[in-house]
C-alpha cells in the first residue's frame, strides 16, 4: 500500500527466517493510520502462511516508534461509524497479531505512545531503547485509550495501567520493563543487536511446536485452572504427535542438534 505521495507505508526486508516489518511514516511519527493498519493486517495474513518466515519483527523509522493513532485523519471524519470501523479495524489486526504463527518482537528505538504502546504490549516480546518513552496520554486530549489499555492491562496489572490511562504522563524504559510491558531496556547502539540474538534463538527452534505453544498460551490465559490444565494437557500431547517433537527428544538424548523438517 502507497500513500500518495507514494512513498511505502510499510518497508519489508526477510533474512534468515526473520522478516523485519518497519512502519515507514515518520513524518507523523508513524501514526497509524487506517491505510497502515491495512497494510499490516495484508502482511501479517500473507505471512502466516510462509513456512520460510520463522521470527517478525516490528520496528519504527524516524524518531519516534509510533505516536498511536493518526490525529488528523480522526479528525477530517470523526462520525460514530467511521471511528467504529477505525478502531474495529486496529482491534482485528491486534487480534490477528496474537494468532499469528510466527512469534513478534517490538524493536522500540523510540517513543511508543497510545495505540502505538498497544502495538507494543501487543507483540510476544518487546525489546526497548533506555531512551524510549511509553504512554497512554488520551485523557489529556480528551479521547481515553480505552482500547490501547485491552493490551496495556494484559501486560500490566490494573492499577499501573489505570496510572497510565488516568495521569497520561510518560514513563521511561526502566518503568516499562518493570510494568511488564517490555522485555528488556537497553543501550541505544545495543538494541539491533539485542533484538537479533533473541530473534536468531527463537529461528534455531521448531516453528511448528513455536506456533502450536504460542496459539496454546494466548488461548489458556482466559481459562480458568482446570479448564487450563486439561487444555494444555491435550495440546501437549496433539503436539507429541508431530515428527518434530519425535526429532527434538531424541535429538537431545543423543547429544546432536536437531533437523526440524516443520511438521
């Protein structure tokens, strides 16, 4: 997708399994707009499917990570049904991030505020600048992030969540990763190299058995104990069944690196 100046929206680059997806408008700080929200949801469909893709990656260019939603596009239209189908469109691509088979790691260079936090909290790992801000700041401008804080309060608890959406104000990297919301807070010229090295771990794995545990994880976090426990138990041994986990075992019994063959 083009905008109309045509410059990329979304810049793509694959390497060695790992597909690094960069939101590509830093001249508004990489709001998401609905043209990159639609274009994130064609991409990650696309890439379901690419048995060569193992790891995604998310980054920002410009200063910035991303600044939320596209202020200015909310308001040339901001009738109840455009905004309906504005953010509708943000919780399903959020939703289908969660099922996607690859594992998604946020590489957050700079600030990452309101839905632009949502994209982080969204991601299965996130890796963060020391010099990045975080913050749900809508209740200053009068738009609560009510539906940022659907994946801010599943990485926080509540009442740090609650200080995100009541004060607004930004926390640094060092606050993040104590919320929960990231992974790890790092030296600026460590971060590249940082988010690499868990990227190319995760690619050494079976990308069957990471998908089928990832699906699982998400899916058993709404369950109560029991429910839970019989659910993974069967999904443990559904996963026991496929040639990879046979591969995996004796692999490690025999002291020799694995061959996955991805099934």
């Amino acid at each position: 997708m083009l905008e109309h100046s045509g410059k990329q929206l979304l810049l793509r680059e694959d390497k060695d399994g790992i597909c690094t997806l960069t939101l590509n408008r830093p001249d508004t700080r990489n709001a998401l707009s609905s043209e990159l929200l639609s274009e994130l949801q064609k991409t990650f469909n696309i890439i379901a499917s690419d048995k060569k893709i193992k790891v995604i990656i998310i980054a920002g260019n410009g200063s910035m990570f991303s600044s939320g939603h596209d202020l200015k596009e909310i308001r040339k239209n901001s009738s109840y049904n455009k905004m309906l189908t504005l953010f509708n469109q943000c919780g399903k691509m959020m939703i289908t991030m969660k099922q996607q088979p690859q594992p998604i790691i946020a590489k957050v260079h700079g600030d990452a505020l309101a839905a632009g936090c949502q994209l982080v909290c969204n991601c299965d790992l996130a890796i963060s600048a020391k010099t990045s801000k975080f913050a749900l700041p809508g209740s200053s401008i009068g738009l609560f992030c009510s539906s940022p804080a659907v994946a801010v309060s599943r990485a926080a608890n509540s009442k740090q969540t609650m200080e995100m959406l009541l004060l607004g104000e930004p926390f640094n990297a060092n606050d993040a990763e104590r919320f929960g919301l990231i992974n790890k807070a790092v030296a600026g010229e460590q971060l590249d190299e940082t988010v690499e090295t868990y990227a190319n771990k995760i690619v050494k794995h079976s990308s069957l058995t990471i998908s089928m545990g990832k699906n699982a994880f998400y899916k058993q976090m709404d369950m109560d104990l029991e429910s839970a426990y019989a659910f993974t138990s069967e999904i443990m041994a559904k996963n026991m069944q496929e040639q990879d986990a046979h591969e995996g075992i004796d692999a490690f019994l025999e002291k020799r690196t694995p061959n996955w063959r991805g099934r």
